[in-house]
C-alpha cells in the first residue's frame, strides 16, 4: 500500500514525532485522541492509513474504532493498525476484532511499521 | 517542528543503495543462470566447458553477494530505526521550557521506547539528603517496587543499587539478589548526579531489555537532567521577571 495521506492518532507528542520522522514521503495529519481523529476523517476524506494508539484519554482506540463502523467509515476500504503498549494476545485479538488490519506492540522497530504498510493491500475506491 | 532533515536520512539513502545494490545483483544471478541453461542447452567444447565454468563461479560470487547485501540491508534499516529512535527522543527532550513538559517526555520515552511498565524518576531534593520522587509511572497497586521504597513522596534511600548509583554515577541493570530494579540510570547536570531514572518493570510482552535499549538510557542519562533543569530554569526565571514587572507597575502607578 502506498498511502495517499496517513492519519496518526496518538496523545504522545514523542510518538507523533517519530511518525513525522518515519512517514515523512508520506503526508500526515494528527489527533490526540479518538474524538478529534473522528473530525480529522470529515476534514481529511483522502485519508486512507489511520495510526491508532489504544490508550488516550477522552476517547481511546477502540472507542474509536467502534464509532467509526458505527458511521460507516470503513466502507471505503481505510486501513487502521492499531500500535500500543498493549501486546498481549487477547488485546491483539480485540483489535482485530474492532476492525483493526494489523496490531503492532510498542516498542516497535521502524521497520515493522513499515513493512505493514507495504503489507496493507491498496484502497480499492478511487 | 523543525524543517530540518532527520538524521536519520543518510540511513535511509543507505537502504535504498543497499535495495538498489541488491537488486542489480540479483538481476545478475539471473542473467548468469540464463546464460547457464542456454550453454547447457547447446552443449559444446572445451571453451565452452571453461565458458560454464567461469559463469558458474560468478554465479555464486553473485549469490554470496546477495546473501551479504541482503544481511547489511537488514542491519542498516536496523541502524537507521535505532538512530531515528535516539533523535526523536533527543529533541523532544529539548523541545520545551516547560518542566512538565519534559517530564512527560521522560515518561514517554520510558513507556514507548523502553517498554517500561513502571518507573520512578528521583531527582535529589535541593536541601536535605533524599530524593523528590518527580514522576511515578505504573500501574501495579502497590504502586513502584512493591517495597514501599516508592510509596510517599520521597525516596530516602533502600534499594542498593539505586543508591550506587546515585552515588557514583554508574549506569546499572539488574534486578539483583537485593533490588528489583532493572535499570538504575543516572541523571547527570555536567559531572553532577542529581537524579535517576529506576526501570522497575517491562511490559509483558518485553520481557528484557535489548542491546539498542542501552542507547536510550545512555541518551536519557545525559539529556534527561539537563533538559529538566534548563526548563525549571527557565520556569524560575520567568516567575521572577513577571514578579519584577509587577512590581515596576506598581512602583510607576500603571
């Protein structure tokens, strides 16, 4: 998958800087937390990678995740990889579960955001 | 943010010569095992035989290269994610005058970069013996070691590897027959230890820490302090001017 615009969804600003170093032949937008990447989908509808961190506060990740089908948001074929501190398995299986296309556990090496990201297949809708 | 390029971009041209590299190598092994089956379809003579031969050992020189060119690309993007993980934690560090700002970093670092389930940031207490405990990261109850070591407001003391190297300065890693503590990290202002950063517990699905990760703690203990105190600083000052302003205002009438 080559992405047209990544969304990042992380209240760490040390993470969003590392996304901003590691994506940068890519073009970013950022939110803090799973309200604002809700608004941040309205304002961006060429997003098609969403970088979802699970713990943040107001609303986490997989609250996110859940608002989102409820909106219908991932009919266009938008990939989101879950990426947390949380590793263990059933926390990977949730995520799938919600809709998730990877789960990758902090602390990752670059690489494996990356090759995830080839990994992804490409949206289908123009 | 800065737009200045991330040091890491000279990594990453390397990655791409390395792919671009391994890529012509390996169009090579294909053109020679071409060549290969073509000769071995025609059959022929002595020069041909030497011909084969001759094809055949570039053909594994070629692979061998392959193989080599394909390890080193592993290891510089390797190289790259670790240089880029130092970066980003160095200038956020020093991306803020805000003291809880930088705290937040340190946290931030800890948890996301380490993997640190829990930990505890002391800094020594400007009067007094001790140390303030500036940041408890965990989730555990029982809240840091379990000891009670972390439980007020200050740490006074008791875990001896702690301790040492709040003493002399020593980066340490354990845990210990006598301390749970996983890494002890000296927080250094020029010679001066004032402070350390106590790992006490990964995430579970980090069980140790890895080679790289003594970079990150080498990288915290000489940037972590420095950039604290130069936002408390700052902080200080800045309270002090505002004072002074009023004062000014107030001695003018304003």
């Amino acid at each position: 998958m080559q992405p047209r615009k990544v969304l990042v969804v992380d209240d760490s600003k040390l993470m969003q800087k590392m996304y901003e170093v590691m994506l940068r032949q890519y073009p970013l937008v950022y939110a803090s937390d799973g309200r604002q990447a809700l608004d941040r989908l309205r304002e961006h509808p060429d997003v098609d990678l969403v970088l979802l961190d699970v713990n943040m506060p107001n609303m986490n990740g997989l609250e996110f995740l859940a608002q989102l089908k409820a909106e219908g948001g991932f009919a266009d074929g938008m990939a989101i990889v879950i990426i947390s501190t949380e590793g263990r398995e059933e926390d990977t299986a949730r995520g799938l579960e919600a809709g998730a296309a990877a789960y990758i556990s902090k602390p990752f090496h670059s690489e494996e955001i990356l090759a995830v990201i080839s990994r992804l297949p490409a949206r289908s809708a123009a | 943010m800065s737009d200045r390029p991330a040091p890491t971009a000279s990594g990453l041209e390397l990655v791409a010569e390395l792919r671009s590299t391994l890529d012509r190598a390996g169009e090579l092994a294909r053109v020679a095992e071409i060549n290969l089956r073509e000769l071995a379809e025609r059959g022929g003579g002595a020069a041909d035989s030497n011909r084969v031969t001759e094809l055949e050992r570039r053909l594994a020189t070629a692979e061998s290269d392959v193989k080599e060119l394909a390890s080193r690309l592993v290891d510089s993007e390797h190289q790259g994610g670790r240089l880029m993980n130092l970066y980003v934690a160095t200038y956020q560090l020093h991306a803020t005058l805000d003291p809880a700002e930088v705290q937040a970093t340190i946290a931030e670092i800890a948890i996301n970069l380490l993997g640190a389930e829990q930990f505890v940031l002391l800094l020594r207490k400007e009067e007094g013996e001790g140390c303030d405990i500036a940041l408890l990261g965990g989730t555990a109850p029982e809240r840091g070691d379990g000891n009670g070591l972390y439980g007020g407001e200050i740490y006074a003391g008791g875990d001896p590897v702690v301790d040492a190297t709040l003493a002399d300065g020593v980066l340490r890693l354990g845990p210990t027959a006598d301390s749970k503590a996983l890494a002890a990290v000296p927080l250094r202002v020029q010679n001066e230890v004032v402070g350390a950063l106590v790992l006490l517990k990964l995430l579970d699905h980090k069980p140790i820490l890895r080679a790289e990760d003594r970079d990150l703690l080498d990288l915290l203990s000489a940037h972590a302090a420095s950039a604290l105190f130069a936002a408390r600083l700052f902080a200080t000052k800045d309270r002090k001017l505002r004072t002074l302003e009023s004062l000014v205002k107030l001695a003018r009438g304003e």
